[in-house]
C-alpha cells in the first residue's frame, strides 16, 4: 500500500510573460499542472494561439557543460538549439472574457483565480496587481517573484491599508496568501518574429521560497491553495527549495546587496558582470590594470559598508550574517560566477526600457533614511542610472 499523497493538480495564472515567468510556467505545466498566461491584450491572446499555445524553453546552460562535448563531439559550438515545448497553455487577458451565461450566474466568483505567480518587472508591480486584484480573495495565493526589495509592502499599502482603517474583517475577506520567491537561474527572452513566447535558460541556479507572515492580527489560517502552491514549487526540477520566512528574508538581503552593487555598475558601464571582480594582477592570465582593480576594490568596499550599515540598523538581529565582510565576500562571488551574464539593469538600459532601480538601490536609500544612516554611494548610483533612463527617454523621442 503506497503511503503517498495523491498529486493536486493546480490551475495556476502566470502575470509576466517575461523570461522568468515563462520559465516557471514551462516547469510547472511539465510537472502535469494547468498553467495560464495572463497577457496585457486580446492581441498577445491571439498571437499565442497562433504559436500553437505552447512556452519554448532553450536549455542553453547546456553549452557550458563539458560532459556535452563528451556526449556530442561533432557538435559544433554554434549550432542551435531546439527548444522544448510546455503545450497545452492557456492565455487571456486580466479581464477574461465571460459569457452572458456566467455573469448572470455569480459575475462575483467568475474568474476568480486560486493560485497566481507575479514575475512581472519590479516597477511594474502594481499596475500588474491592480488587473487581477478583483479576481483574488483571501482563498487565493500570490506568489512574488521579482528582483528588488519592497513589492509585498507596496501592494499591501496600495490595496488593503486604508485611511480609514477598514474594519479588520472586511480585510480578511479580502488579502491573499503571499509566497515570495527569489531566484539565481540565468534565463533572457529575445521577443523576436517567433520567439515571443520563448524563453532561453542560459545558467543553472537555484530558487527558494517562504510564505511571507501575514501583516493582520491574528494571523489568519493558511488557505489550502498556498500549502498546494508550495508542493507544487518545491516538486519543479529547477533546484527548487521551500524554506522559511527568516531564512529567506537572509537570502533576499544579500541578494539585493548584490544587485545593488553589480548591476548599476554594469548598466553604466555597459560591462558584464566580471567587470566587477577582476582577478588580482599577479594572479591573472591577462594584464590587469593595478589602478583599475584597486578602484573597484575600494568601490566594492565602500558599497558594501554602507549596506551593512543600513542592515545593522534596519535588522540587528541580522548583524553578523550581513556584515560588511559577509557581504562584500557574497557580492564577489556572484560576480565571479556570472562573470560573462549582463545584468537585467544592463539589459533594460540596453533596450531603452525603464530599470528596476527604484527597488533595488531606491529601496536602500529609503531604508536608510528610515534608519537614519546616510547613503551616498546607492544615491548616487541611484541618480545616474535615473539620468540615464531619462536620457534614453529623450533619445528615443
């Protein structure tokens, strides 16, 4: 007799249809789960109908793997890869179109959805949520899978905090479960004729999640779609952990550390990510400048001091896991091993597109402020990358 539970399979909607959702989408619709896109128009639903309803994901961390050469030795480096297809994907819009049938019928609970993931750009965040909040309740479960610090308190202020105070069970009613996510993998979408549902998986990394503490009190009860959610999560083949809320709020503060201080950097810079670690001079096989690596030497100190200052005041608890030599030794490493990726802040500055810099070094700035710790070196990251979008803004008008 088998003591297994039996598998609940999920309909779970999908709101950013960008190289991070569609990779989780893929995984999860291979794992026997019914996913939906939830794309911005009836034109986008169109185009992946057309596409034959199915997320492509190219395994291109493949190409890095010496055990390939082994296995394909004629191969040639350059030689494409075919993707593998999630099929049988749903897509509509956030306001589904409905039949006069169901409306009539409960135009309340049509629609509702029961499990949601947001990978949508951290700055997009609540114009995202606001065309779904309808169709959520306090049985739903969102998951938040984004770069940068401060979206949950942001939807949180934005949609269930009032003037007013609003009684506490009009609030229950309403607020959703929240997971948050964070996520290494390496993976980029190239929106081309053919590809707009595509996405390339270029690095393996690993994800975790936690449920995040609800902000009512007393706390309300799990619903059963978030612990449905996690078992889903955690059975991906995407090195995939579920953890909790204080381990993971470790690993979102050195991860936003990182960000903070490799991708402005390198977005300025228009440099990979390496740049920001070079090898000592004497240790290298190429010449390395002593100036250069002195200056981002001290530039990484500096950047990670005053992190850990804002940290030490924001988290005491935290202190000795998010010193400054914790952090600058954290920061290095990510550097190093994702030495030849270009940053997503690169990528945005790249293609003209606003960053996620507010949420990111904007974050840190704030916290600081809050804490009263000054902040010079992430506000002035901050403001260039800000003059930059604007000047992209320009160039493109």
């Amino acid at each position: 007799m088998s003591l297994k539970s039996p598998i609940t399979y999920l309909r779970v909607h999908v709101l950013g249809a960008g190289a991070v959702g569609l990779l989780f989408g893929a995984h999860l619709r291979q794992s026997g789960h019914s996913i939906t896109l939830v794309l911005r128009s009836q034109a986008s639903v169109d185009r992946f109908s057309r596409s034959g309803s199915c997320i492509g994901v190219v395994n291109d961390w493949v190409r890095t793997q010496p055990s390939r050469k082994l296995l394909f030795p004629g191969e040639s480096s350059s030689s494409g890869l075919a993707p593998w297809l999630a099929n049988g994907v749903d897509a509509e819009t956030p306001e589904p179109n409905c039949s006069a049938a169901e409306v009539a019928k409960d135009s309340r609970e049509s629609g509702k959805i029961g499990q949601l993931i947001l990978a949508t750009k951290a700055q997009d965040t609540l114009q995202a949520y606001r065309s779904v909040k309808d169709r959520l309740s306090s049985q739903s479960t969102v998951v938040l899978l984004q770069n940068g610090m401060g979206t949950y308190e942001a939807i949180q202020r934005e949609f269930y905090t009032s003037p007013q105070q609003r009684q506490k069970e009009l609030l229950v009613s309403e607020v959703p479960s929240f997971i948050i996510g964070t996520n290494s993998h390496g993976c980029l979408r190239n929106p081309v004729k053919g590809e707009e549902f595509v996405t390339h998986y270029t690095a393996i990394g690993s994800c975790s999640f936690a449920v995040r503490p609800s902000l009512l009190n007393p706390p309300p009860v799990l619903p059963q779609s978030t612990l449905d959610m996690l078992t889903a999560l955690g059975g991906l083949s995407l090195n995939t952990s579920i953890t909790s809320w204080s381990d993971l709020h470790l690993q979102l503060m050195l991860k936003l550390a990182a960000n903070a201080t490799i991708n402005p950097v390198t977005a300025l810079t228009d440099c990979r990510n390496g740049y920001l670690a070079p090898p000592p001079p004497d240790e290298s096989a190429q010449c390395v400048d002593q100036g250069y690596y002195e200056s981002m030497r001290n530039y990484l100190s500096s950047a990670c001091v005053e992190i850990a200052a804002i940290y030490a005041r924001a988290q005491p608890h935290l202190h000795e896991k998010l010193s400054a030599h914790v952090i600058e030794e954290y920061v290095t490493d990510i550097a190093r091993m994702t030495a030849k990726n270009r940053s997503s802040m690169l990528q945005d500055v790249a293609a003209q597109r606003q960053t996620e810099v507010e949420w990111i070094n904007g974050y840190l700035v704030r916290l600081g402020k809050q804490h009263g710790v000054p902040t010079p070196v992430n506000t002035l990251l901050y403001t260039l990358v800000k003059l930059k979008e604007a000047a992209n803004y320009h160039t493109c008008e």
